[in-house]
C-alpha cells in the first residue's frame, strides 16, 4: 500500500515549484545587449564622464539661474572700484571677491552671466549643425548615385572654406551680431563635418541584413530611414558633435576677442578676455578668470566626447 503521507507531499512540491521556463532567472540574466545598453554601462564606470557630467550640469545651472549666484549687475558698475579692482580674498562671499574690471563692474557677476552665452552658442550651434549634417549626410549615403554625388561636392566646397575665416566673413555682413547671428554664423559652416560623418555612417549600416529585410517587406523609404537607419548610425555623429560643442564655445570666444563676435552690452568671456588683454600689465585678474572659465568649460565638453567615444566604440573596450 502506498504511503499517502510521502505521495501529497511530493504532489505539493510539484505543484508549488515553478517549472524551468523560457521566461526563468537564469534566462533573464541572458537578455539580448544592445550598444546603448553596453555604452550606457561603461559610461556608469568611466570617472570622466562623471567627472565631465557633473561639470556641465553645474554649468547648465549657472547659464539658466545666473541671478541664483550673484545679486550684481554684470553690465553696471560703481567707479569708486576703478583704482582699487584687484581680487581680495579677505572678502569672499562678496561680489567683488574677485576684483573689479576698468568700469568698476564685478567680475564675479561677469563671470556667472556670461556662462550663458557662451553655452547657448555652442549648444545651439552643435544642435543645428546636427540636424542638418546628419539630414544631408543620410541622404546622401542612402541614395547614392547623382544625390550623393550632388551632396559631396557641396560639402566638399563649404569644407574647403577655412571655419574661422568664413565665421568671419557672415558676420561681417551684419550690422547688429548678436547671439543667435553668432550662431548662425558657426553653423553656417559647422555642418560639414558631421555630414561626413554621417555618410559613411549610413553606407555601412545600409548594407545590413535587418535592412534588406524592411525592403523585401515593404517598408517605405521613410521607415527605413528613420526606423533602421538612423538610430544604427547615431553613434559616431554623437561622439564628433560632443566634441565639437566645446570647440564651437571657443570659437565663439576667440571671435569676441577680435571683436567680431558678440560685444557689449552682451556679456560674454570672450568679450571680457578682449578687454582684459588691454590691461593685463595692471589688472591681471580681467583676463585671467573667464579664460580659466573658458577653459575649463571647454574641457568638460572635450572629456564628455572622449567618454561616449570610448563607451561607443567598441574597439575601444
């Protein structure tokens, strides 16, 4: 006769024990990975992204809230400063802290307010620069034939133009160069790059498997692009408009310097480096501070590309 006591129990093992599925722990710790799931991952783990990350949200913060930083004015100043501007540390916390410039404004405000027209430039431009080149960039490399050839020889004569010079040559033709004059000014000739870029992106991703398979099921042109495409061919473009952004933020300031970017009274670094050379025997600390600013900015851009460049490529791991 068999034991009743040992049969229940075994039917209530069989029945509260989960049976070995598709779906158990073992196969879900086995997912299929992804480049942006394994770049996004070796971002977490990379000091200078974070290092990079942190620098540009504070930055991102100074430009949007500069009046949560400083009560002054950056564009109005107190003469009785003018003979007595050099830093004193004895008054930090205080928005003479780091001196005053040749019109009795502080510098500490200059610095804080300026933040956000040298970030807008290069956000802006790299963002225009972006979408253009990488629209002009997919089409070619798509379509290939006469529109590829059409699209090449056109980068080909903007990319012959040297970037600085043609800069300053359009904003030239403007009476009145204001921010977005300044960026329209880099974009105008900032594309070309990216459309590269963005090409030979394009041709290698196009010959793919998953991209005859649209075509054979009918998928428009549209879709392919847009669905397949793209996102297969973003990576690279990120990783050269990253970099770029902080070469566009200098770009910006040496224009200033020579007096052919913004000017006053927009407040910017490469302004107060203009003016901060034409007293750099007696006051220093006028061009010494935005260019530590500029170049600190500059270098939080340049490390954020390196670490998604790193993270991107897969060479690289």
């Amino acid at each position: 006769m068999p034991d009743v006591t040992n049969t229940a129990t075994a039917v209530e093992e069989a029945v509260t024990t989960p049976p070995v599925t598709a779906q158990s722990p073992a196969h879900k710790q086995e997912k299929a990975r992804s480049l942006w799931g394994d770049a996004w991952r070796d971002l977490c783990r990379n000091p200078y992204f974070a290092v990079s990350s942190v620098l540009i949200c504070f930055l991102l913060v100074i430009a949007a809230f500069p009046g949560w930083f400083t009560s002054a004015s950056p564009t109005t100043g107190d003469l009785v400063h003018h003979y007595i501007g050099k830093p004193e540390l004895s008054k930090i916390g205080s928005e003479g802290w780091l001196g005053y410039d040749i019109q009795g404004r502080s510098v500490y405000a200059r610095l804080i307010y300026g933040t956000r027209a040298s970030v807008v430039v290069g956000i802006a431009v790299t963002v225009i620069v972006t979408i253009v080149g990488g629209i002009l960039g997919m089409l070619a490399g798509y379509f290939g034939g006469i529109t590829d050839a059409i699209l090449s020889r056109i980068t080909d004569v903007f990319f012959g133009i040297p970037f600085l010079l043609g800069a300053m040559v359009v904003l030239q033709s403007f009476s009145s160069r204001t921010i977005w004059v300044v960026v329209f000014a880099l974009a105008f000739l900032g594309w070309t790059q990216i459309t590269r870029v963005m090409r030979g992106a394009v041709i290698t991703v196009k010959q793919a498997d998953y991209v005859h398979a649209a075509k054979a099921l009918g998928a428009g042109t549209t879709r392919i692009l847009l669905r397949h495409i793209l996102p297969n061919a973003m990576a690279p473009v990120i990783v050269v408009a990253t970099i770029a952004l902080g070469g566009y933020i200098s770009a910006e300031a040496t224009l200033s310097y020579l007096g052919l970017g913004l000017s006053s009274p927009i407040v910017s670094w490469g302004v107060d480096v203009s003016s901060g050379v034409q007293q750099i025997r007696t006051s220093q600390h006028i061009l010494l501070y935005p260019s530590i600013m500029l170049s600190i900015t500059v270098l939080a851009f340049i490390m954020l590309g390196e670490a998604v460049r790193n993270a991107l490529d897969p060479k690289l791991r």
